[in-house]
C-alpha cells in the first residue's frame, strides 16, 4: 500500500479554486476533504459536517489548548483552523486528504506536517482575474479591488507551493491537478 | 515559456527500462535524448549519433580535462560519459532532455545539475526479474546471477530517486511516466 498524503490547496479569490476542486472530487471520488472547525454561527444552506464542523468557543479553545490543530486563525472575532486527527488517520489509512486554506494557513500546516505537496491555483492574469471578479456583480467595487489587492498578495506567494496550476480553461486546470495528484503516487517516498 | 529540466532514468538490468522508454518517446516526441560519448569501437547495428556518439580516447580525455562532461566512467578499458553542452541547451530552450544511467551515474549527475527529476524503473519482483533475464535465454547462468546481484544492488537505492514506475504492466508504466513528466511541468519552479 501506497503512503497518504496531505495535498495543501491554495489560491486567490477569483482563481476558480472553489470549482476546480469540486471538479476533482467528482474524477476522484476516494479524495478525502479536510473539514474546518469553525465558531461563527451557521449560514443559511450550510450544512454542519460538510464543508465545516461548527463548534462552540470553549470546544475550538480546548483544540487549541490540546494541540489538536494544524492550524488556526481568527476572522471577525470567530476561530477558524484545521482539526489534526482526520488528517492523521487519512494519511496512516494510505489516503490523499485535501485542505483548502489560505497563504497563510497554509505555511503553518506546512511546519505542522511532513507529508504533503501542497497546490496554488493561478488564475491566467491578474485582468482576467479582476474581470472575473467585476462581472460577478456580487460585490461593490471597494470589495473588489480590496480582493484585488489581497489576490496580488496571495499571487506573489505562489511560489512557496509545489505546484502551480494555471485556471485558463476549467477541464484543463482539473485534469492537470488530477496528473499532479497521480504523478505524486509514484514519489518513492510514498511507495517504499 | 516553462523552463526546461533533465530527466535523469536509471533502474536495472532486466526492469524493461529500455522498452519503457521507447514507447515514452513515441507518446513525447518532442523530449530530446541525451547521446553518451564512448571511446569503444562501434558495434554491428549500431549508428553514430544515435545512442552514441563515438569519439577517440585523446577527444574523451579533452572533455575531461575541459570540465565538459556531467558525468563519465570507465568501463573494460573504454570511457563512457555524458556531454553538458547538449543538456544545458535543451534546459536553456525549455526543453526536456532524457538521461538513461546507471545508480552511479545518476548520483554525478545530480552533483552537478540543478535542474533536473529522477526516475527509477522497478521490477514488480526481485523473482520476475530472474524470470526475465533467464527467459531471454541469450545469458549463461553465471551471467544471470551477477546480473541479478547487481540489480539487487541498484533496488537498494531506489530511494535515491524522486520517482519509482513500477513496470508490472508495459503499458501502465510509461502512462505512469508520462503523468510524471506532465505533472513536473505544473512545478512552480519550472513556471515562475
């Protein structure tokens, strides 16, 4: 049997990241996601268990104090981070465990974990990238060109990543994460 | 423009390493060989240019002195080694160039190249190697068995080597390698 691995998934707003995962998971169906722990109260539509464990304050605290985090942040006065033990048991099972974080998030699980390959989605321009987010229409422009400056951050970073997965077109991007992913099977550290 | 690499290939006597290869540059025609420069006399069927690049003892001793070669030895009175020009023009094109060598061999080389991924060719068994080298029925017994000691030797550092294709299957195995090379290409240092 193969070793697991964790597969670390980053990528600015705008980059398409939230598809190409989705997209992925449907070619690979054993692909395990990491789900957060998070205290911020639920959002309609949101389901608990699924892309977050909503836990109280005092539960994430006790996390924190037993070290049973990855890693962990505070947004808008709630805790956010990525519980350690599902990882662990995914990676000990011989599974490929997916986490989505931030730049950020992802250098402390970097320090916190050995066995990893972490991924950057790129979106194909910096242009691109504002008109994707403008043409949303969701958000005023002082949002969008505080994304902006935030996915400019994020992008001069992407170089702290394994890979980089450029999202032009949608299939491709997938289809070349899935190669990433097969290719890394054959890393002889996770076969002897 | 991706930034070139070399792909250095080694994997033992009897792992199918040649015929894997063979069937990679029919999917990649576009990956260039590395040709080793050797100062023993041409044999029947063999081309100059093709695999070899046959050159005098006093040209092979130049190279040496001159600093250029990525690597060489001496094998039953003749050199064997691997010219640098070609291979930093190819990585200077963004090009990918293959280096077939022994587990010697690959450890030079990756002395004095920076550029570059390894990937080891492993039997499915130490047992279907013995069966492949004695089915061939070209070797006498004793051949065999220092043919299977030395495999046994290079399996051991197999570790040494980024990657390992198994090469159970013909067919699966070069798909393998070729997911590997697709996957190199998404490296970040070979993007940014």
């Amino acid at each position: 049997m193969n070793k697991g691995t964790l597969i670390i998934l980053a990528g600015p707003s705008g980059s398409g990241k939230d598809t190409v995962m989705k997209e992925l998971f449907k070619l690979l169906p054993d692909l395990k996601f990491s789900i957060s722990s998070i205290t911020r109260d639920m959002r309609e539509g949101e389901v608990n268990g699924e892309k977050y464990n909503f836990i109280t304050r005092e539960e994430f605290e006790s996390m924190i104090e037993n070290k049973q985090l990855l890693e962990y942040n505070v947004y808008c006065g709630n805790y956010y981070g990525t519980p350690k033990a599902p990882v662990e048991k995914a990676i000990a099972e011989g599974k490929e465990i997916l986490i989505e974080i931030d730049v950020n998030g992802a250098e402390e699980v970097r320090k916190n974990c050995t066995d990893y390959f972490s991924v950057f989605i790129m979106p194909p321009s910096f242009e691109v990238l504002r008109e994707r987010l403008v043409g949303r229409g969701t958000d005023k422009m002082e949002v969008i060109e505080k994304r902006l400056e935030e996915a400019k951050a994020e992008m001069a970073r992407a170089n702290e990543f394994d890979y980089i997965v450029v999202n032009d077109d949608l299939m491709t991007a997938v289809q070349n994460f899935k190669t990433i992913i097969e290719a890394e099977r054959c890393k002889s550290d996770r076969i002897l």
